[in-house]
C-alpha cells in the first residue's frame, strides 16, 4: 500500500462527476458499484475533515483496482441517508457489493442480499477516516465482490470526534438533504480527477 497523499498534493487535485446516464443494474460479477450522495463534489468538495473528494475517490478507485476489479460511479438523488446510497448502489453493482458515500466522508460497504440498514462494514466517524483508509475500503469491498472474506478494515476510534465535529456534521447534513431532488433516479457518473 502506498503512502498517504500530502495535504499539498491533495490540494491540486479536483474531482468533476460527469453524467453518462440512467444508472442500471449491471451484469458484470466483478464490479463494485461507488454511490455518492446528492452533495458529493458538487456543491461540496472536501469531507468533513478537508479530504478533498477527488482523493477519497481516487485512493477508493484505486484499492478497488488494485484487487483486480471493475468500479463504477453512481449517484444518487433522492436520498442523502447513508445506508439508503449503499444499497441502491448494491441494488445495481453487477457483483452485488457496494461502497455508499456520503460528502462529509460517512462511508459503508453493502451488500445487495442484505436488509437495508445492514452492512458488510461501516465507517461512521467521517473525522477520523483519511486516504489511506478511503483505499482499504476500495480493496476490501473488492475482496467482497470476489467472495473472499477480508478482515475489517481498521479505523480510528475517537470518544472526543462527536462532540468535538456534531455541529459542523449537522449543518453539513441539512445541506446534503438540501441537494436531494426527489423522484430523480440515480445516474451513472464518469469521474474526472484534475489536477489544479
């Protein structure tokens, strides 16, 4: 695994989610389906904690690709709830594994065979997940779509990252739900990662 991007690398990269169309279930058993939610890279740019959005797409790419599997952008409209994002995603990945994405950097790993409100892996401290971890979500949610087992990706633990992030997590919230068009179907994106 490489090395975490620096904050000055970081910086230089944007993310643009081109649309190519209606997202439609797919048929391709090694693909993982990467759903973002309605605020996702536009008209929010970074996580919570500034990991610009091209990074946390690109290192989760990346750790997909790394396992020798396909990926695939959506993005989804009506809803800016986590574990709904997820498992439209699965609904459509043609391996049935997913990787929801919320813009604060809120993260989780479904599975199209599971309720919606379970999961394979979650990843709810969105303050303390970085690129590094953005990757291993890629490559176990790939080992997944293989059918292998991984072990959990290992995450931060922080009692003091509610308290300390609860205010600019709410406010980001009512802005995510204010990009919410509903009715509107998920769509299939082409990310395009630029530099500056």
């Amino acid at each position: 695994m490489s090395a975490p991007t620096t904050a000055s690398t970081q910086a230089e990269r944007t993310l643009t989610l081109n649309e190519v169309g209606p997202a439609k279930r797919a048929s391709r058993p090694d693909e993982v389906v990467v759903a973002v939610s309605p605020a996702f890279s536009d008209p929010f740019t970074k996580t919570i904690v500034d990991v610009p959005h091209a990074e946390v797409i690109r290192q989760i790419l990346a750790g997909i690709e790394e396992q020798g599997v396909h990926a695939r952008v959506i993005k989804v409209w009506d809803t800016a709830d986590l574990a709904a994002v997820a498992h439209t995603g699965a609904r459509l990945s043609g391996s049935g594994v997913s990787i929801g994405l919320l813009s604060r950097g809120t993260a989780m790993i479904h599975q199209r065979d599971l309720p919606r409100l379970s999961n394979l892996e979650l990843f709810p401290q969105s303050p303390l997940l970085d690129a590094e971890v953005f990757r291993r979500i890629g490559s176990n949610a790939a080992q997944y779509a293989k059918g292998e087992s991984p072990a959990p990706v290992p995450t931060r633990n922080d009692q003091m990252a509610r308290p300390r992030w609860q205010a600019k997590a709410a406010l980001l919230h009512l802005k995510e739900y204010e990009c919410i068009v509903a009715g509107r179907r998920p769509v299939e994106v082409e990310p395009v990662i630029s530099r500056g």
